[in-house]
C-alpha cells in the first residue's frame, strides 16, 4: 500500500478576508479529514502564524518562508517535509471548509487504481479539490501551483464542492 498525506495549505495573507481567515477555516478542514485516513498530516503556514494542536487529528506544522512566491511555493515547502516513503499528497486548501472526505477517499482511491501525476475532484466538469498530486511530479511545481497542469478528474459531483472562502460574505454563504 502506497503512503499517502495530506497537505493543507494556509500560507496566503487573507488580503481580501481582512483577517487572518486560516485561524479561523483550519478547524473547520481538519474537522472534515478522517482519523487514519492519511499517513501523514502537515499544515503549510506563512503570512500568520497558526496554532499547532488540533483536538480532532494531529498534524505538523510547516512554516514557508517563501510563501508569498505562490500556492505552489507553499506546496513545495511542505512536500520537502514528507517521508520518504510517502508517495502522493492530498492537496487542500484552507478556504475550502466543505471538502468532503469522500471525495478525498474517491480521489485517492482512482490514483490507486489508475496512477497519474495528478488526479483532481471534479464539481460540473470543472476541477477543484482535493487533488493528488505524486511524488513523481514534486520537483515540478511551479510558484503559482498546480493549475497550469493538467489532471485526470474524478467526478465528485454528488458530494459538493469544497466552498472557496476569500471574504467574509463567501464565509456567511457556507
């Protein structure tokens, strides 16, 4: 069985939050995450600092120097931190409080079943998240993440998109 974990990025200033919004979503995405569903568990943090202690699943906290590079800088601060015997990572995003554990489960289960660099939920045919990301593809990261590559996708529909939270009015709509 292949090692997987899961990296949740909260790196980003919340400019348009007006406050630091990870202090606020991160209990909220690690409450979405299952016990044991990851064999590794990293918060990447950046513009602010977050608490470390999480009363529902532990996780190591990761401070990116270079966060304001881009998503994909971030990412790359905590994919340097893993194991070496884990071979993918569940990208989440902080501001996506609603992400389902079944779409993490469907997303990394076809990675299993079919392999890929990349393999993302998808919502109406559009990717989002999570995704997948192997470790085949780590070194080839570039600073604004991982959009400009393409993923297989893995329809999600069923379970609803994770949310995107920029301001405190995406919040109110969650």
């Amino acid at each position: 069985m292949s090692g997987i974990a899961a990296v949740v990025l909260a790196a980003g200033a919340s400019t348009r939050f007006g406050t630091p919004k990870q202090q606020l979503l991160l209990p909220r995405v690690l409450g979405r995450l299952e016990p044991g569903q990851f064999d590794e568990l990293l918060v990447v943090e950046g513009a602010h600092p977050l608490p470390g202690v999480s009363p529902h699943l532990p996780y190591r906290l990761v401070h990116c120097p270079e966060w304001e590079r881009g998503t994909g800088a971030s990412l790359r601060c905590g994919l340097r931190e893993l194991a070496a015997g884990i071979e993918a990572a569940v990208v989440l995003l902080v501001d996506g409080p609603q992400v389902s554990p079944r779409a993490i489960d469907r997303v990394v289960e076809s990675w299993r079943k079919q392999g890929g660099d990349l393999v993302a939920a998808s919502y109406d045919g559009e990717r989002g998240h999570p995704l997948l990301v192997a470790r085949a593809a780590w070194d080839e990261i570039p600073d604004e993440g991982l959009r400009a590559i393409k993923p297989r996708l893995v329809p999600c529909d069923d379970l609803g998109a994770p949310g995107d939270v920029d301001t405190p009015a995406d919040l109110d709509a969650e």
